[in-house]
C-alpha cells in the first residue's frame, strides 16, 4: 500500500512501505520488454540449485556474466571499496572519516533508507562518492516476480533522483542473489548488475556470535599480502548498516593504502566516465538524441 504523500515526512513524495517489497507499477513495468527477458525460474525463500546451472545463477555457482556484470576492477592496484544498505547514521561516521582520507567509494543503497536519511545521501554525493542501487526492499530478487523486481529497481533509483537529482547506472542485487532473468531486467533499465569479488564477511557479526570483527581487517591483511591477487584490481564488500561494520572502514582503508592500492569507486575503476545517466547523456548527445526519439 502506497503512503500518502501528506505523512511523508523526509524524502517528498509518495513512496512504498518501507523495508517490504513495493507494488508492481504499470508505468515501471512498461519500460522492460518481457520478450527481451530470459525466463528463469523464480526462486523459493530457500535457493532451489539447479543440476545445471542454465540461467547463471550467482548463489548457486558464483556464476557472473562478463558482458553486463561488474567483478572486480581490471587494472592491477585498483580497488573498489562498496558499502551497502546504507544510508544510515553509522554512513555519518563513515564520511566523516573518508572525508579526512580524500578517499571516494561506492554505497549501494537501500530505496526505504534513502527515504528515512536523504540527508545523509546528500552528504554522501556532495563528498564526491558513487550512489548506487541496492533494491527498495533488500529482498532476494530471484523469489520477486518480474514486475515487483522491475519496482525494486525503479522505486530506489527514483528515491535517489529526488534526493541527489541524479539517476544512477549501477545496481548490485541484495545477497548476490540475480541470474539472467535479472540482469536482463536491470540491463533494460540502464542499470549495471555489480558483484564483488572479495567479501569481508563483516555481514556475520550481526547475526553470528562467534564472529570475530578483527577478522574483517584481517581480511585485508591477507588479500593485499597474496601475490596471486596482484594480477588485478578488486572490489571488496562491506556494509554501513551496523556501527560495528562501519567502524571497520579506518582501519580497512590505511591497509590498502600502504599496500599502494588506490581505492576508487567501482565506475572510475571500470573506466566508465559518469556513474550516473545524466551526466552520460551529457557527453554522448548523439545518444541522447537516440533516446529521447
């Protein structure tokens, strides 16, 4: 059920329950070509692995795409840090320090919580750091049906435009849960399906009593010091939804800058100029004339 706009009280507007998954939304639904959609199967709350693996499905076989997926940075020293769910008041602390780093990175957000904390997206863009899509709900989109995954998307790209006027490229699917059913999903909707190749694991210390948060850094000890990962650049995954994963990011960021990694935010590692449609528009008008015909 939709709120009305009048008990909107941060992000202006008319926005879906917060922290459920959205309505299907005809106007939304009309910008993807179903014929264009591969027709994976949906998913049960519980993954259902396939014997063979038909549709790329990433949890069951870390299967990715090398012709829409973003992996890893590809130059050697490269390293995009991502910090999930956010925004939050532990992204405060965050910015805080990265501010005093002059160092830029990716937040993949969550729609319900660009809703409660624009102002702190805001904080986020203006500092320079690359705004993401991380679903309005962070519900796994391979148990959502078409039309539902579609306002995943549309609703949290939306929320981030009215707040930092800008429609961004990326999206990374909540648990890395996405096959091609949604990468062709996202793919219509301009936006660019990221993964991560190194996970911290820092996720484990809200549910995991055994977990240790000095493992998170320890982590990044390990993965600067192998030689075997010097090959190429990274992402790594983290989160700014906990106090506990967000205090990680000042001793995680001197590790790689000593190790001589220049941490970036994934769309200047990529090479890709803007990480936003807009500003894209703006340097490719022969593009943009194709789209607005």
């Amino acid at each position: 059920m939709l709120l009305p706009t009048s008990i909107i009280a941060v992000l202006p507007g008319t926005w879906p329950a917060q922290s459920a998954p959205p309505p299907a939304n005809a106007n939304y639904t009309s910008l993807v070509d179903r014929s264009k959609i591969r027709n994976a199967p949906l998913n049960q709350a519980t993954p259902n692995c396939p014997a063979t693996d038909t549709y790329c499905y990433w949890t069951c076989t870390l299967c990715t795409r090398n012709d829409t997926d973003i992996i890893r940075c590809p130059n050697s020293l490269d390293w995009g840090l991502t910090l999930d769910d956010g925004p939050t008041s532990f992204t405060t602390s965050v910015l805080d320090y990265l501010d005093t780093q002059n160092v830029k990175v990716t937040f993949f957000v969550i729609g319900s919580n660009v809703y409660e904390n624009p102002e702190i997206l805001q904080r986020a863009f203006k500092a320079g750091h690359q705004i993401a899509v991380h679903t309005w709900s962070h519900t796994a989109l391979t148990t959502q049906s078409t039309e539902v995954v579609i306002a995943e998307l549309k609703y949290t790209s939306d929320a981030i435009k009215a707040a930092v006027n800008v429609t961004p490229k990326y999206m990374r699917p909540p648990f890395g849960d996405y096959d091609d059913r949604i990468r062709d999903i996202a793919t219509q909707l301009g936006m660019k399906p990221t993964i991560w190749d190194l996970d911290s694991n820092d996720w484990m210390s809200a549910d995991d009593p055994t977990f240790q948060l000095s493992w998170i850094a320890g982590n990044f000890n390990e993965w600067v010091s192998d030689p075997t990962l010097k090959r190429t650049g990274h992402i790594s995954l983290e989160h700014d939804l906990y106090n506990q994963t967000a205090a990680q990011i000042p001793l995680v960021v001197p590790i790689l800058l000593k190790a001589n990694y220049s941490i970036k935010t994934v769309h200047n590692c990529v090479g890709d100029s803007s990480a936003y449609v807009e500003m894209w528009l703006s340097i490719q008008p022969a593009v943009a004339i194709d789209l607005i015909i």
